[in-house]
C-alpha cells in the first residue's frame, strides 16, 4: 500500500502557475512539476474543501488550471474533530490568529492519518514543525498524530 500524502494548496499553486520570472519561484514550480510527474504516481494523494476554495480564488484561467490538476483526487473529510485540532492550534497560538486555513490544513491532515503534509508554506505550517518541544506537546495533548511535513526542498 503507497504512502499517502495530504496535497497543500502552496502545492497546486506552483505546479499550476505560468512560469515565473522570479529566481527562487521558477525554482519551486520545476520542483514541484517535476515531483508532481514523477514521484507523485507513488503516492496516494489526498486534498480537502478547503484546497478546492483556495485553489479557485484569484485569476479565473489560472483557478481552472489548479482545479482541473487537481479535481479527481478525493476528499477528506472536515469533521468536528478536524475543527476542534485546528481550533486549538489558533488558540493555544501554535499559530498565528489568522491562520485558519492553514490550522485546517494541518488538521485534516493529523485527523485523517495522512503520512505526509506537502506544502511550501513555510511561513505557518512548515514553521510549527520547527517550533520548541513545548509546543509540539501541546499539539500531542489532541491525542493526534501530526503527520510529516515535507517540502520539495
């Protein structure tokens, strides 16, 4: 059985997006174009309603274009457990105020077992995996397991 691996919109947007003239952009969309051909068909990729709503904001040719990489993986679940998870990261400030939807992603991810949380979101989710032990004990107290995070770096 693959390993599964909860698809974050930073994710979509890059492998996606028309190719940037920004160095370091550039960059993460080969990356992630390229683990998306060819290591992406090792796994079993998984999304939420909440990377469908992120993925269809914005310009409406490039929202067609992260829907259309992206509508037939399945669904998980936004249960009342996946929103108390990510209630308490905003509460207990694992996060910052704002960070809803990233809270959500994490938890989804956490509350559906997922071995792997892909992301270039290093700003909320990448960061808390980096935070003290303190921290991270507070997630544990959920009695959740927070999966792996991984970049593409």
């Amino acid at each position: 059985m693959s390993q599964s691996v909860y698809i974050e919109t930073s994710v979509v947007s890059h492998c996606a997006a028309r190719p940037s003239t920004h160095i370091i952009t550039a960059a993460k969309q080969a990356i992630t174009r390229t683990w998306w051909e060819q290591e992406s068909p090792r796994f079993s990729l998984y999304i939420s309603t909440v990377v469908e709503r992120e993925a269809s904001r914005g310009d409406p040719g490039a929202a067609r274009k992260r829907i259309e990489l992206i509508h037939h993986l399945p669904l998980l679940a936004i249960t009342a457990e996946v929103e108390e998870l990510a209630l308490h990261l905003v509460e207990k400030h694992l996060l910052p105020t704002h960070s809803e939807e990233d809270a959500l992603h994490i938890a989804i991810a956490s509350v559906h077992g997922m071995n792997y949380l892909l992301t270039w979101n290093f700003k909320h989710i990448i960061y808390l995996f980096f935070r003290s032990a303190l921290r991270m004990d507070q997630v544990l107290q959920c009695a959740l397991l927070i999966p792996n995070y991984a970049s593409l770096v």
